[in-house]
C-alpha cells in the first residue's frame, strides 16, 4: 500500500529553535517526540535564506537559480528593490505553470493532494489550485498574516473563523477535517504554517507563561541584542545589524509552544485514524530563524547570521522524518540533503517513476531513511543575488563533505569554512587552505555558468562615502 505523506513546513523556524536542536528556553515535547519516533537530520538545508525560492525549490526538485525564482514574491508596485553596491537583479515572480510540481507528480499517481497554509508562489493565477492540489486551504499570494495571527485574518482562500481564532489553530482543524473525511486513496497533506514568521503573536496565556519564565531564569533583563556588531568577514558599511545572542523572547517561545501543541494534534489525529503506521511525517523549514532583523526574536547560535545570510544559519534548518516499520525511532544522520531532495524521496517512497527531467538538482535520500549509510549527494549549491532587509549581501555558495565556500559579490571575496571544526564560521580558510577554495569555487562558478545563473552588476548611484 502506497504511504500517505505530511509534509510539515514551518515559516522562519531557525535550526535551534527546537528542544531536541538545543534550545533550553523553548519547549516542544510533540515535536521531540516526533523525533525520538523517527530520524533527526543534522545538516539539512533550505535552498534559500528567504521563502519563495525554498518553497519553489521543494515542489520542484530545482534549484532557485535554475528556475529564475531567486528572492521572496513581493505584492508588486509596492515593493523597491534593495539596491547597495550592487543593483538588484530580476527574477521570477510566481512559480511557471510549466513546472511539473510533486504535487501533480503524486497526483498522477492516484494522490489525493492538500494544500494548506502559506503559498506565496504568486498571484491567483499560480495558486496551488493551478499547480496540481485538488484542495487550497489558505494558501495564497501573502507571505504573512496581514491582518495577524487572529481573525478576521482576511486570507482571501480562508474564511474567517470566530473573533479572536488564532490561526495556527485554525489550520489544523482544517488538515484534521481532511483526514477525517479522506477516501481510500492515499493523500499528500502540504501543510504549510504561516508561523513563526512575524507578526510575533500569540495566545496571551501562552505569553504571561514565559514572561514568568523568562524572569525566572534571569533573562528579562539580560542584555539580549547587539547593536552594530559585525561578523568577522562583514565589510558592510551602509547597514547597522541587530543580532539576538540568546533565546529568551516570550511572545516568540508563545507561538512556537502553540506550533507544537497543534502539531500534537494532527498527530493525535492520524492515531486516531488508524493510519499512522503507513504515514510519513515530515517536519522542516524554509530558511533560517529571525536572528538579525524583525524584532530579532531569536537566536541560531552556535550558527553564524539568519534569514537572508550566506551564513548556517540563514539555510541550516531542522528536519525530522517518522515512518514507522522503515525508519529506526530514535535515528540520527548526518549527511547533508538540501530542499530539491524531496521530490525524489516522495516519488521513490511512493513506488512512482521518478522524473529526472524535473527534479534535475535533487537526489532521493530514500535510502538514508532505511538506515543506510551510503549516500553520496554531491555539492549542494546556494545563489542569492539580493540585499535583504535582514542585513546580508549578495552571494552564492557551495558546500561539499565538510567544506562550505561562500563568494560575496559586492567585493568577489572568498570564505572558506570547515563546518565539522567550525560550525559557527568564525575561521576563514581561504588563505590558509587555498587550494581547496580553488577548486570549490572552480565548481561554483562552473554550476552558475551552467544554468546562467543572474549575476548583479555595480550600482552607478552607489553612495560610496557611506
């Protein structure tokens, strides 16, 4: 019998954002569970620092360069381009209907296909509808609640619930009622939570707990942003960046116990429709946690940055696969996998043809699931041409085994990282070990040219006394 898949995916959940990932200040007992019951992944990664290009990346087994989709879909004439030494580059602003999703792959295969949540892959024309999901809960062009987290949220693909309704709740309700009404056939649940991502807001009894918390343990007054520090290797000049140096946010830590709390309870669910051992559950995130800008309401450290950075901890993500009688519980691994890896997995897993027409940057990790270890994905490649309002510059990056090089466009600097010495980026290796940034950035600059890869070109109005 074909497994039904959850596929659970988190907005701006950084990669310490979880008990079982580090953190002493959030709790997630569901989620723990979750993977004392499955495998824990230690190096996966999005293939973004910003969300469209991961979202796109996952329903397409693609990267975000190779399909023209670089940078979060903004809402039109209201957005400028972040311009600084460099000039921002175009790049697509929906997901092409051309692209054969996972979502039409399973489909095909006699999925029943759901969409929940946050889409933001394009206008009502690109809607998930139009990309092979029977069913569109909520998903749309916004990439946050607009109105906040509680209703009337005014998500034009989601009725309103009662005043006050917190919307995580509410979404998986919805996915419940989905389970509970299913047909025979297998299903693929697409469940896309608007949180964490700001506004950073929660039930008030959530909050009043970890104010309490927070005092508690002395961190209501501890000094937790810094202001204007730089990394090591950041040149910028025309940016002021706060960093959060512990976790200790209570909305925050609010939003992120309800996250948990509802995933309990679509788990609950599929208990309870006798369904659980012939389901996979996937738990992960599309980029890196709001560290640097937003509020900063967390921290990634030990990771270096967040969302919007070249740096772990704007791609370094959590990921937590169960499927009972395939995966040993209480798992770990190691081997680093990237966003466009899904797509094979599902369709391996599913017994379904695999397309390598489209799922062209992808490789099936289906047999790290089974326990085996031998498992040889090759580089993982990153391309971000954009400035961010989170502070990081344009670039684009490789990694491969332990070695991560990033090359910084406004000046065509080269940081080289040992990942299992130096986790947290501090030790450039470029100058010290350059023949290994020769041949990672060889591979680079090869990749890059290979899919034409856009390229930002100096700013002729660049203010350079700034």
């Amino acid at each position: 019998m074909k497994p039904n898949i959850i596929f659970i995916l988190i907005d701006d959940m950084g990669w310490r954002d979880l008990t079982c990932y580090g953190s002493t200040f959030y709790e997630t007992p569901n989620i723990d569970r979750l993977a004392r019951d499955g495998v824990q992944f230690s190096n996966a990664y999005a293939s973004c620092p910003v969300c469209s290009p991961t979202r796109a990346s996952i329903l397409t087994g693609k990267y975000p360069a190779t399909l023209g989709l670089t940078d979060f879909i903004h809402g039109g004439n209201s957005w400028t381009p972040l311009n600084g030494k460099l000039l921002d580059v175009p790049y697509a602003m929906q997901l092409p209907l051309s692209e054969t999703t996972v979502a039409k792959a399973l489909r095909e295969g006699g999925y029943q296909t759901w969409h929940i949540g946050k889409w933001h892959l394009g206008s009502p024309d690109y809607y998930p509808g139009k990309h092979g999901f029977d069913i569109n809960i909520g998903g749309c062009q916004w990439g946050h609640p607009n109105n906040g987290y509680f209703s009337p949220w005014g998500i034009s693909t989601l009725a309103d619930g009662p005043e006050g309704a917190y919307l995580t709740d509410h979404l998986t309700d919805e996915a419940i009622k989905l389970i509970e009404n299913r047909n025979d056939s297998p299903f693929f649940l697409n469940m896309c939570h608007y949180a964490v991502h700001t506004p950073i807001q929660a039930p008030a009894h959530l909050i009043a707990k970890y104010e309490a918390k927070a005092r508690a343990l002395g961190l209501d007054t501890q000094q937790t942003i810094v202001e204007g520090e730089q990394h090591p290797a950041d040149h910028m000049r025309h940016l002021r960046v706060q960093r959060r140096i512990i976790q200790s946010d209570p909305a925050y830590a609010a939003m992120i116990e309800n996250l948990d709390a509802n995933i309990g309870r679509l788990l609950a669910a599929v208990d309870t429709a006798g369904i659980a051992n012939n389901t996979i559950v996937i738990f992960t995130s599309d980029n890196g946690g709001l560290a640097t800008s937003e509020g900063s309401p967390t921290s990634n450290r030990p990771l270096a940055e967040g969302k919007g950075w070249m740096y772990e901890g704007g791609t370094r993500e959590p990921l937590i696969v169960k499927w009972p009688d395939v995966i040993a519980p209480g798992s770990t691994c190691d081997h680093p996998i990237a966003s466009p890896d899904f797509y094979p997995t599902f369709l391996e897993a599913c017994w379904l043809p695999l397309r390598p027409e489209q799922h062209v940057d992808g490789t099936s990790f289906l047999s790290l699931l089974k326990g085996e270890n031998e498992f040889d994905r090759g580089p993982i490649f990153w391309h971000y041409p954009h400035y961010g309002n989170q502070g990081g510059t344009p670039g684009s990056s490789i990694r491969l085994g332990d070695y991560k090089l990033i090359e910084f466009y406004e000046d065509g600097r080269l940081e080289l990282y040992n990942l299992q010495e130096d986790l947290g980026e501090t030790r450039n290796l470029a100058d010290t070990q350059p023949q290994i940034a020769r041949e990672l950035h060889k591979q680079l600059v090869g990749w890059r040219n290979s899919i034409e890869a856009k390229i930002p070109r100096p700013n002729p109005a660049y203010d350079t006394s700034t």
